[in-house]
C-alpha cells in the first residue's frame, strides 16, 4: 500500500473547486475579487485547523453541514 500526502497542495487545485462555486452562488451578489477571498479562506483555515489541535475547539465544530 502506499500512501501519499499533499502538503503543499501541489496534487489538487483547491482554488479550481472554490473558483467554480464562487461563479455559481455569489458572483452575482459581491464585486469581492475571488483569488483574495481563496487566500483569505485559507487563512481562516488554518486558524481553525490551529485551533483545534490545540483542543480549542472541538473537531466537530470546524465543519459546516448544508
């Protein structure tokens, strides 16, 4: 078995997925430019991410179900 990790997020294109939703739900509702409201996700991603490795916040709490 082998196992392979992305730490760098060079092996999948997170901004292709966010772009896309982006165009689809909010593009019509904000002016926002969508390549800094990527990066500033991924901001709060690893606020969250920090967090809850330290036991601040509960794992269940760093997900949102629709």
């Amino acid at each position: 078995m082998n196992l392979i990790f992305d730490l760098d997020d060079t092996l999948y294109n997170l901004m292709g997925p966010f772009e896309l939703v982006h165009k689809k739900l909010y593009a019509d509702k904000t002016d926002a430019d969508c390549t800094q409201l990527f990066m500033q996700s991924r901001v709060y991603s690893d606020e969250i991410m920090e967090a809850e490795k330290k036991g601040l916040i509960p794992h269940e709490d760093c997900f949102m179900s629709v």
